[in-house]
C-alpha cells in the first residue's frame, strides 16, 4: 500500500533530533539537517553531503522535502521581479522583488488566493484556495534573496508582506516563516526589516500586540469613513472602523510602535475633501505614515487613479496635521507586479 511521506520541514530542530535518537543515532544530526533545510535551503537529501549514503537514503524513504519552485520570472524595465511560484500541489502563488537606490524588497504571499473582498484588487477574484505553509513562505523569501544577489549584486534588505493573501487570516504560518526568516539558523534577517500589511482584522491586530512581535504593521486603509469603506472592501461591514481603531490604538499603548497606513486616492471614490479630513481624525491618535500609493488598473477600469490635486490636497492636509505622508509611485506595472495586481497572469 502507497504510503504518504511527511514533508520533513514541517518538523522542528527538536523533532528532528528526537527522530534520530529513535533512529538508533545522535541527536546532533537533527541539528545538522535543520541546518541543512534552513539556513543551506536544500532542494533534496542528496545535497546533505555532511550525512552519510545510508542515512540520506533513509531521510528519502521516510521523507520528502516540499520545495516550492519558480515557475516563471518576468523582469520589468524598471528592475521589478515577479515570480510565479508553483506550489508542491501545483498551484501557484507570485511573488515580487522590489529595487531602489537604497533597498531590494521582497513583496511574498501568505494564501493562494486571498479570503478578502477588496473590489480593486485583482487577487480576491482568485478566491481563497488555501493558506501558505511556512516553508512556503521562507522559500519565496530565499528565492527572491538569490535574485536580488545575481541581478542586483546586493541581498535583500527588506520584505513586505503585501502579495496575495491577508497574512492576519494565516496568521500562525507567517509568524512560523518570520521566525525562520530572523533565525540565525535561518536567513538571519532584523524584524525591523519585515512589515506585515493587513486590511484590518480587529481581533489579529490585538493577538500580535499581546504576542509582542518584533515586525512593523502597515494596515490598508483607503477610507476613515465606514460607508465608503465597506463599498471598496466589503469585509469592513463585519470588521468596521470603530473596532480597527479600538485595536490600533491596543496595538499603540503596547508596543509604543509607529503605524504605517496604505491609502490609494480613487477618482470619485475618496478624493474630497472630507475623505482627508475623516483619515487625519482616524490616525492622529498615534505617530502614524500615511503612503500615499499610485493605483494600477486592473481590467475592468472601475477604479481609476484620482488626479494629481487630490493626491496634493491630501498631502497638504496631512502634513499640516503633523501626519508624515510619501507619495508612492508604483514599480513593476508592465508586468502586472504592482500593488494589488498579483492575479497569475502570465
Ligand atoms: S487587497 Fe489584500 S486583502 Fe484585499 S483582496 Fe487583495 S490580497 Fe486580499
């Protein structure tokens, strides 16, 4: 009878040591071989030259490493990387390097699909198939650390946890992956480095307070006025603005960490006046940055990009609220890698 093996990364360095005692060997060999999962990124047991033919045969027959592989890779003209990523059961997710001057982002997904709504975003017409698993995650992390490397000649410095998905509803698997991914068993990376951006689950918000994580928190707001919001982002009727401040502002006194909101101005969306005003009440409680971020169409042209005086008018209300606004321009559109088009489009 065919026998399912058990991915061998879902085990911790514990486990592993604990399955070599059982083995008749030394514990220390689990630790060689997380070492070898992690920190090395071993696609197979063959490449764990350290270990004997013997066991490496072994780990094969009880074992089976899931690496996720890179499908295809578009390169835009401004450097921008997009990866289409296929998954051990052959679905794909994508994911997006981002250059500047001063820093290569890594933009990764957390769901094949996203469980949220939001009507300009060309995910959610994927619907959600299923959660990332952690190794899912650190691995396009790893890949796109290589990428940067070969055709930007510098590591990653940052990542964004902004492509498919709303991590908040996987949020156990993306704290698991940050855990490999600041581990100096795996790529060693400062959490300062890494933001998690959700669209706002009240109830996540507090968890990670209460956790104390050490990443930053970027929420995508895109309207401090209810009505407005649930008709852009549906799931703001179960979780409404009221209920996402009460958590920011638990969020706030506990960690003392500035927020970071992500806000797109939508032609005849939320371009008034009022909309600024009722963004500057929503965040004025707490050191806050507000991007302000260039929309990119997706098909359907719904939701177009407000004109530049709107973009101004917010700056200008903002800024002299004390609030620090960025203005900022979209990277990757020729390629679909831009905010809120990640869709596997080929
Ligand atoms: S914007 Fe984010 S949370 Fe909203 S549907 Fe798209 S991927 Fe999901």
């Amino acid at each position: 009878m065919a026998t399912t093996k058990k991915d061998i990364r879902a085990l911790s360095k514990e486990q592993l040591r604990e399955f070599f005692v059982k083995q008749d060997d030394k514990a220390f060999r689990g630790n060689q071989v997380y070492e070898w999962l992690w920190s090395k990124s071993a696609h197979t047991f063959e490449d764990m030259t350290n270990l004997s033919i013997e066991t490496r045969q072994m780990l094969e027959d009880n074992f089976v490493i899931n690496h996720i592989h890179v499908d295809t890779m578009q390169k835009s003209s401004d450097g921008t990387i997009k990866n289409a990523v296929r998954l051990h059961d052959g679905l794909i997710v994508e994911s997006v390097l981002i250059p500047t001057k001063t820093r290569t982002t890594a933009c990764v997904s957390s769901q094949v699909g996203c469980s949220l709504d939001c009507r300009f975003c060309a995910t959610s017409r994927l619907k959600r198939m299923r959660n990332l698993n952690p190794d899912e995650i650190y691995d396009q992390v790893v890949a796109i650390d290589k990428e940067s490397r070969l055709y930007h000649n510098k590591p990653l410095s940052n990542i964004v946890f902004m492509g498919m998905g709303e991590p908040l509803m996987n949020y156990n698997n993306v704290l698991k992956a940050i855990d490999k991914i600041t581990s100096p068993e795996g790529l060693g990376m400062s959490p300062r480095r890494i933001v998690v951006s959700t669209s706002g689950v009240p109830k996540m918000i507090r968890k990670m307070a209460d956790d104390e994580v050490k990443f930053k928190l970027a929420v995508s707001l895109h309207s401090a006025i209810d009505e407005v919001r649930t008709s852009i982002m549906p799931f703001n009727a179960t979780f409404p603005l009221k209920d996402l401040r009460e958590a920011l502002v638990y969020w706030f006194e506990k960690t003392k960490n500035r927020i970071t909101y992500e806000y797109v101005v939508w032609k005849g969306i939320n371009d008034k006046r009022e909309d600024a005003e009722a963004l500057v009440q929503f965040c004025k409680f707490a050191p806050s940055k507000v991007n302000l971020i260039e929309y990119n169409p997706i098909d359907d042209g719904e939701f177009q990009q407000a004109d530049s005086a709107a973009t101004d008018m917010y700056v200008s209300i903002l800024e002299r609220n004390n609030i620090t606004v960025t203005v900022r321009r979209s990277r990757g559109k020729d390629i679909d890698a831009a905010c809120g088009q990640l869709a596997n489009k080929q």
